[in-house]
C-alpha cells in the first residue's frame, strides 16, 4: 500500500519547508515568470513600436522632403526623443554598428514598420541604441536611449520580491525554531520521566498546545509516581506483616526435634521468604537511585559472579562502555539473566558490546530454551512455561520481567532468541543518546 507519510519528511523543520518555503519558491518564480512574460514584454512591446513609428517617421520625412530634412531632424533632437541624422553615400554593410544585440521586441516592430534591411546594437556603456536603414543614397541613423524602448528598472522588482521573501522566510524559520525546541524539551523530558530521572529545569514553553500537552505530562509523571509509592507502600506493609509469622514459625520449627518434616517446612519458608523479596524487589524497581554515567562492563562482571560460581562460566567485554543508567538496578537485571541461565544451563556465556550507538549485554546459556512463540510469554509476571525450564528450579517468575521493565526505563529493551550454545539467549540493547531511545521507542510503537 502506498503511503504519503513514506515519501515526505518526517522531522517537523523538513515538514516546514515542504509545506511553507517550496510553495512560497514557486510562487515567487510563477510571479516573476509571469511578470516578465506579460508585464513587461507587454510594456516592451509597446515603447519598441512607438520607436519604430518614430524612426519610421523619420524615413518617410526624408524621402518625401529631402531639403527639409535637417530642420526636421533638429527638431526631433529638440524635443529629445532621439538624434538623428543622414549619412550620405553609405551603404549598410560599411555602416553597421558595433555593440552588443539586444532588445527583440524594437527588432520585430521595426521589421514590421519598416519593412526594409535594418541594423542596430546597444552602447553598454552610454546606454544608447544606434540604428542605421538605407534611404535613397545613404544611411538614416537614429540614436535612441535604451529606457525609450525597455524597462531597465525590472530587475528591482525580482530583488524586492527576493528580498521580502527572504525576511518572511527568516521571521517563519525563527518562529518555528522556537517552537521545536519547545517540542524537543518536551520529548527530552518525557524520556528523563520514563528512565525515572528528574528534569527540575523543565518549565512548559512554546505554543498554547505544546504547553497544555507539557502539563499533562508533569501531572501525569505525578500520577505514575503516586501509584509506584502506593504499590511499594502497601507491599512494603505486606512484607512486613508477613514476615513477623514467618520469623515466629521458623523460631518455633527451630525449637522442634529434627526430622524430614520440620526440614521440608523450614524449605517451605525460606521459600516464601524468597518469594516475599521477589514481590517487594519488582515493586519497588530502584525507585529512589539516581542515573549516572557507569561502566557497564564491569557492572556485567560484577552481576555475573554468582552464575560463574554454578555453572561453566565464560565472560567477553571491553575495556569500557560507559552508558548513563542505574547501577544498581542493571546490576539485579544483568544478574537475573545471568542467574536463569545458570538454573538451566551447565554453560553460561556473558558478553558486552557496543554497536551504532547503543550498548548491548548478551547471556546465553545450553540449556533446553524456549521455543519462539513463548518468548513474549515469558517476560509476564509470574510466569512459569513448560516443565523443562522449571524441575526443582526456585524462583516466583519476575527474573525476566523486573530485566525489561530495568532495561525499558533506561530507554532501551531486553529481546529472547536461541543461542549459538544451543539453549537460550538473553539481549539487553540500552541506547547511548536521547535520539537512540527515542528510535526504539519508535519500533516499540505500532504504526
């Protein structure tokens, strides 16, 4: 299917100039085109036919009264329309004047009104036009200034015009700069609110809309806010109520006679214990630590040491990829990747990259993976799939989820695939810049 939106521009300064500049270009062309097409040939036309009824006039004067020629000539030059005068005994060939050409519409009227061989050029420098015609046994030569027969000013209309267009170009391109640095700030703020980092120089600025639509973002981060304190709040306080019955049942297992019984009941708490820190940890998601400009390869390595101490452990990283983010929470998230792998795998492999502007973390592990149609299944809370990821394997089903959730509010996302060990493999792809998260923010988002 054939889109507009797939040959136009897609930044809002490409869209100005589509819609505001390149109509404005035509239109100052079409005018001017037009203006010199109608106006001033028209006008043209008409000053080059008065001077050729002039010199024609002159003509016909000398052939009907030779002897009063001079006194007609002096009184034309009297009256300054042009000078002129009689060359006897030239011919047109040995009189025909050097300059430049010029002026076609003077060259179609004099060849109408004149109906005989002709010849004029322009003096560049004088301005004046010489034109010479047989008559009897010489030459009539007429001197005619260049303005009797041409518009000479019409080039300062294209300059005006330019030049007006010019200023409302500048006055509309400094507007609107004005307005996308509104929106830019507004889009910049958006992405700090999501990755959960404070913009306390964020103020609404720009057009009436662009400010109501800042507003609704301030209240709305104010609302998300309020209901991520509730959530910690209210599971906080289930925590704790829960805990203080656990730590008395495991007080009163421990005051009982060892045997498999009391052994499975104290698994069974610690258990529930685990299970208790799992729901605080994906409530909570690292509310209060700040974002600051961290090594993510030495956060990967320090993540990864519990998964090297369970399983056969290979771990591939460069000297450096600093990446703005949250250590401590990419810390647990790299960690749950690392620590799946390790509950499933007999060989965990770990790698950090960093590829066209953004970072990646890979974990992969040998284990018996998950087939593709799971791979979104797998990241909802409390998920647990097929038993072949699950024989005696603790866990409440939030590794994965609190990972996305880690690496979506740093922008980024974490993806499943198969794994060239042959199980499965974890990526977390966290972007380097602001442009970079909003391009994933944009594939993330359905057309």
């Amino acid at each position: 299917m054939v889109r507009l939106r797939d040959y136009t521009p897609r930044g809002y300064n490409a869209r100005h100039i589509v819609i505001l500049i390149v109509p404005m270009l035509v239109f100052v062309i079409a005018m001017t085109l037009f203006f010199f097409n109608s106006h001033v040939q028209n006008v043209n036309t008409q000053l080059s036919r008065s001077a050729a009824q002039l010199v024609k006039t002159a003509i016909d004067q000398r052939r009907a009264d030779p002897d009063g020629w001079n006194t007609f000539a002096r009184d034309v030059r009297a009256s300054g329309l042009m000078h002129v005068e009689y060359i006897d005994g030239a011919t047109l060939n040995a009189g025909r004047p050097a300059g430049a050409r010029c002026c076609p519409e003077l060259r179609r009227e004099l060849a109408v009104a004149l109906g005989q061989p002709f010849a004029f050029a322009l003096d560049s420098r004088s301005g004046m036009i010489t034109l010479v015609t047989p008559v009897g046994d010489g030459l009539v030569e007429a001197l005619i200034d260049r303005k009797r027969v041409m518009i000479i000013t019409a080039h300062i209309f294209i300059v005006w015009s330019v030049g007006f267009s010019a200023l409302l170009l500048a006055t509309s391109y400094a507007f609107l700069r004005n307005q996308v640095r509104s929106i830019l700030q507004l889009s910049t703020a958006a992405d700090a609110f999501g990755r959960g980092e404070d913009q306390p120089d964020f103020r609404p600025s720009g057009a009436r809309e662009v400010r109501d639509a800042a507003r609704s973002l301030i209240r709305m981060r104010n609302r998300i806010r309020r209901y991520a304190d509730q959530r910690t709040a209210m599971l906080a306080g289930v925590s704790h109520d829960l805990r203080t019955p656990l730590t008395r049942l495991k007080l009163e297992l421990a005051m009982l006679p060892r045997s498999a019984d009391v052994t499975a009941a104290k698994a069974d708490i610690s258990e529930m214990e685990r299970m208790l820190d799992g729901y605080l940890a994906f409530a909570r998601g690292e509310e209060g630590e700040q974002a600051v400009e961290a090594d993510l390869s030495a956060i990967a390595r320090d993540a990864s040491v519990t998964a090297n101490s369970r399983a056969a452990f290979e771990f591939a990283a460069p000297a450096a990829v600093l990446v703005r983010l949250r250590p401590l929470a990419m810390k647990r998230a790299i960690a749950n990747l690392a620590n799946n792998a390790a509950d499933y795998g007999e060989h965990v492999r770990v790698s950090v990259r960093g590829e066209s502007g953004a970072a990646v973390v890979i974990v992969e592990d040998d284990g018996p993976g998950i087939s593709d149609a799971q791979h979104e299944d797998a990241f909802r809370p409390f998920s647990r799939l097929d038993a072949s990821r699950n024989q005696n394997v603790a866990g409440v089903g939030l590794g994965l989820t609190i990972a996305r959730d880690t690496a979506r509010a740093h922008g980024g996302d974490v993806t499943l695939g198969r794994s060239e060990l042959g199980g499965l493999r974890a990526q977390i792809r966290l972007p380097l810049g602001a442009a970079d998260a909003r391009d994933l923010r944009d594939r993330e988002t359905p057309s």
